[in-house]
C-alpha cells in the first residue's frame, strides 16, 4: 500500500511538473506576439490617446490642455466639420459596401468555375490591392491627367463631347468620384480572398439538402445557404473593409498631387492628421484627430460584429 501510494504521489509530482513546463512552453511561444503587439498596437495607441489632451509642436516637451484639442475639433475647426468629416463619411459609406458587396459576388462568380481559370482570374483581380500606388501614379494620373494628351480628355475631345481639356484630378466636382473609382478598382484585397475561400468550403451537401427541401433557384442558395455558412468570412471581410476605407488617405494626395487637396475636396480624416501632425506639426491636435478616428471604426466595427457573428 505505501509503494502504491508513493507511485501515487511520483506521478502526480510528474503531472505537476509536466503542466508547468508546458505553460512555461506555451508563455515562451505566444511571447513574441505580445510583445509586438504591444509595442508595436497598445503603445502607439495609449500614447496618442494622452498627446491627444496636450499642445505637442514635436520639439518642445508636451503641455497638458485637457479637452480643448476635441472641443476645438468639433466647434472652431470648420474645415474638419463641413468637409473633412462629410467626405470621409460620403467615401466610406459609398467604398466600403459597394466593395464589400462587389468582393462577395466575384467571389461567388468565380467559385462557379473550374480552378485553373479561378486561379488566374482571382489573381488577376486581387493584384490591384497590392499595387494601387503605383497603379494610381502611372495609370490613373494618366487617364485623368488634366491635358489634352490625357486619354480621358483625347477621348472626349476627339469625339466632340468637349471643346477644351477637364482638369479632373484638381476639380472640386470631379475629384471625390475618381477616388472612389479607383478604391472599389482596389478593394479586392484580402477580405475577397477571404470570401473565395468561405465558399470553396462550404459543404455541398448542404445545397443539395437545401434543394430537397424546396430551394428553386440561385438566388435563394445564396440567401439560405451560401451566407449563412460563411459568417466568419463576411465578418472578416466586412471589418476589413470599414478599416480601410476609413484609413485610406494617400489616394487623394497621390491623384492631386497636393495636401490637403484643392479646396479640400477630396481630403479625408488621415489626411487632416497628416496635415497637422506633419505639415504643421501641432501633434497633439493631430493626435485628438487620430482617437476620434480610432473611435469611428472601433463602433462601426462593434455595429458589424453584431450583425454578422453567428447565433449560438
């Protein structure tokens, strides 16, 4: 009984041990993912939110000023009020579900064919994503370009429907609809890919059950099948549209030339943050910008998250 019992005791000792090293395993594995993370997400962020209750001009030590960054931002800036904040909200509301939308139904398009044109064809449509700042500098700029040599306006002008070159990329008019097009152009970006993959996974014998049961067409295997049973990847894709919608800036500067953009036209939230952080350098404003931004998409997120998580 005592041999037992010691042998009782030898492996339980072992156990005690063995969950310990494995939690000293598991601590050492995920510790380089912490520490970027925090160094790399959570610094960045908490040191914004405290410049952003300070007067920062980047060469003098900050000056605590509470809220008067937020109150000047949303009272005494007009600029931010009457056309910052409505173009970002106009080129969000436009880009991210005309995008989101459009990457669900190419994917869905392209699940239908063989793997050897899907292949090309979803590669040729997610290159864009990865260059759209060259694309825009050496193809946009180009079809846009405000001459008579532009392809848009030899077009136009070769064909009669204008008498004199459109200076597209410096007008007010015209210059937030370019950037749209351009973004949905490149918005197939890793949120379609995404998608692509949701679909191909999908079990197909839960379409054919669905049609034993009375599916008649397409449209209803998308609704009762195809989306149910790939929330996770429209979650995915739908968060990934809202933050780079909300982050894109450099498309108006690219295509104007200029920041901010002629009469603020195409400016959106980022590039106000640019504009005070490193154009004027009032860091502390800019900083009450940037948490106001980071605020805007952490509630849109939520919004989303609720919608589209699955119901136990």
């Amino acid at each position: 009984m005592e041999e037992h019992a010691a042998i009782s005791r030898a492996k339980k000792e072992d156990n005690h041990i063995g969950g310990i090293r494995s939690k000293i395993a598991n601590i050492v594995m995920i510790l380089p993912y912490i520490l970027s993370f925090s160094v790399f997400i959570i610094l960045p962020v908490a040191l914004a939110i405290i410049l952003s209750f300070t007067n920062f001009n980047s060469m003098t030590f900050p000056s605590f000023v509470g809220l008067s960054n937020y109150v000047n931002l949303f009272t005494t800036d007009s600029v931010f009020m009457q056309k910052i904040l409505p173009n970002t909200l106009l080129f969000a509301v436009v880009c991210g579900p005309v995008g989101y939308i459009l990457s669900f139904l190419l994917a869905w398009m392209l699940a239908q064919i063989p793997k050897g044109p899907r292949t090309v064809i979803a590669l040729a449509i997610y290159s864009p994503s990865l260059t759209a700042g060259v694309a825009m500098q050496v193809v946009w700029v180009a079809i846009f370009s405000g001459d008579a040599n532009g392809y848009l306006n030899a077009f136009l002008l070769n064909n009669g429907f204008i008498n004199d070159a459109i200076q597209w990329l410096q007008s007010e008019q015209f210059l937030m609809p370019i950037m749209m097009i351009v973004t949905i152009w490149s918005s197939m970006g890793i949120g379609f890919l995404a998608m692509l993959s949701g679909i191909l996974n999908i079990d197909q014998e839960l379409y054919e059950a669905a049609y034993v049961d009375g599916l008649k067409n397409r449209f209803q295997e998308i609704i009762y099948v195809t989306v149910p049973s790939m929330k996770p990847q429209l979650l995915f894709g739908a968060v990934m549209s809202v933050v780079s919608t909300f982050q894109a800036g450099a498309i108006g500067v690219q295509l104007s030339g200029a920041n901010p953009t002629p009469n603020y036209a195409g400016s959106l939230i980022v590039n106000h943050i640019e504009d005070y952080g490193y154009i004027r350098y009032e860091m502390g404003y800019a900083s009450a910008i940037s948490v106001v931004l980071l605020l805007f998409v952490y509630l849109i997120s939520k919004v989303i998250r609720r919608v589209l998580t699955p119901k136990e």
